[in-house]
C-alpha cells in the first residue's frame, strides 16, 4: 500500500476527517488567501472592463506588492529580511525608511511565530514541493542524493556575498519564490523552468530537497525561529505508539526524534529546532495525539537539553 493511502488512516478512524486534516487545510488556505489578496489589484483591472463595469480597483487593496515588499491596507510597510540583507550587503545604505520599519515589522512577526512559519503557511513554493513529495511518495521513488542541512546556510551565505560583489539584488532574478510569486501576475515566461527545477530536484533527486536542504531564505528563517516562543510540544510523548508517521510528514523529521525519545535523555518536550516550520502535520497525523502547539518553557532546562 503506498505511504499516501495509510497515513493519517489510524487518526482518520480515531479523531475524524477534519483533525486528521485540519492544519494541512488550514495552511493551505493561509497560502491561498494571502495570493488572493496580492491578485485582487489586478483581478479587479481585469474583470471591470470586461464586466462592462466601472469602478476604482485600488479601493480594495488590502496588500500592494509582493513577498518581497508590500504594504498592508496602503499604510504598514512589510520587507522579507532576506531581501533586506541583500540590500544591505549591495551596498545600499540608503535605504528608505518604509524599507527599514518593513523587514523590522516581518522580523518581529516571525520571532513571535515561528521563524519557518513563513515557508510552511505563505511560501507558495511550498505548494510545489507538497505536490512533488507527494508524487515521490506515490510513485514510491526512494533513496536520493543527500545533502547536509548546513548547505542552505552555504546558500545564504553565497547570496550575500553575490550581492555584495555585484552591487545588485543578483538572487532575486532567480529566486523561485519571487520568480513564482511575479509569475502568477505577469506571466512566468522562465520562472516556469525555475518551478520545474524546484519540482523535478524534489521528485527525482532528493526528498524535500529545496526548502529542507537549499533555500536560502529557509535557512534565515530557520536561524530566528530558535528563539520564537510558539512551539510543536509532544508533552502526550509516553503515549507514543512509534508508528511514525510524524516521520514520514515531517520536512524536518530530525528533529522530532530526540524530543519523542528525550524522556530517557532528559529533554523537554518541546521542539525548539529552528528548521520545525510549525506546519502541523505531526498534529494531524497523530492519532495518539501526542503532539499540539504550545509555548516554549521559558526556562534553563529547555535551553539546556536543547
């Protein structure tokens, strides 16, 4: 039977549909939603004329931009920090000041969240990646090439050192989550191949290759979300019944072992690792329900054990 027929079975029967599914639908939704609002603009300039219908477009801007600056209902400014460090290491100290309160305002967001929420709840390349996953799984493609998880801190190190060698935003042209983000209003032209790549390079050369083992921007993510207090906690852990599924739908599936085990080892149970992406799955698929978001314990012992 293959991987996408049996997981989630077992808490299917015991928890229903809906909590078996509930934050794999709800982050798909947030993916959704928030591309909605970045089209409504453009949907609007679309449908007016062709509805035969006249109206102002920009009195529905709820978000103007992209994911890489934008601005919430025409006012609050929001900058990736990736790209900010970019500009940074461009040599563009100029910068103005929406810019600067921008990455400052997503910055403060993602502490508080959880640094990976980003690539699991907005990234629309996540989209791409599930899907090929998904395929791997079905098609019951194994093995791959490995790579070490620090080559996405390689990455991001060699994308500032582009720009700073460049003086430009050189990543940014081929970045597949701004190539795939620009391409759903402008049409994708080469940001098709780009997809394709992230798509093939998961499906054929390595499991959850790109957002595990290369983005960049994971990889900074990842660095501010060790200290963010939302956390996955597995406190249920001695009800553990090992079947491992969480393994199986976990893109950082390390990091759930020492927590799961840690009771013998003495550490909390609480996933503090930056790459957790808090995307959920573990609760859903959990039939034991061992798992559940929480906070951090703010105190020595979880530092220490982890």
């Amino acid at each position: 039977m293959a991987v996408n027929e049996i997981i989630a079975k077992e808490a299917r029967e015991k928890k229903g549909w809906w909590q078996a599914y509930k934050w794999l639908i709800l982050r798909r939704l947030s993916q959704i939603s928030i591309l909605g609002l970045f089209m409504m603009i453009p949907i609007c300039k679309w449908l007016s004329p062709a509805l035969g219908i006249e109206t102002d477009c920009t009195l529905g801007w709820i978000l103007k931009g992209n994911l890489s600056s934008s601005k919430l209902f025409n006012t609050i400014p929001m900058t990736d920090p990736t790209l900010f460090l970019q500009m940074l290491a461009s040599g563009f100290w100029h910068m103005t000041k929406e810019a600067i309160i921008g990455a400052a305002i997503i910055l403060v967001f993602y502490l508080i969240v959880g640094g990976r929420v980003f690539c699991s709840w907005v990234c629309p390349v996540n989209i791409v990646t599930d899907a090929a996953f998904w395929l791997r799984n079905k098609l019951k493609i194994r093995g791959g090439t490995r790579f070490s998880r620090n080559v996405r801190y390689w990455m991001l190190g060699m994308v500032l050192v582009l720009a700073a060698v460049t003086g430009s935003l050189a990543y940014e042209l081929v970045n597949p989550v701004s190539m795939l983000h620009r391409g759903l209003f402008f049409g994708m032209s080469l940001g098709w191949f780009v997809i394709a790549g992230v798509f093939l390079f998961d499906l054929l050369i390595t499991k959850r290759g790109w957002c595990t083992h290369i983005c960049p921007m994971g990889a900074f993510y990842g660095l501010i979300g060790k200290v963010s207090p939302l956390r996955v906690r597995a406190d249920d852990r001695k009800a553990c019944d090992d079947c491992g599924e969480c393994y199986v739908v976990c893109p950082e599936a390390h990091i759930l072992k020492p927590v799961l085990k840690g009771e013998k080892t003495g550490v909390a149970p609480v996933i503090l690792a930056g790459g957790c992406t808090n995307c959920g799955r573990c609760i859903d698929v959990c039939a034991e329900e061992v798992f559940h978001f929480g906070l951090r314990d703010m105190n020595v012992y979880d530092i220490k054990k982890q």
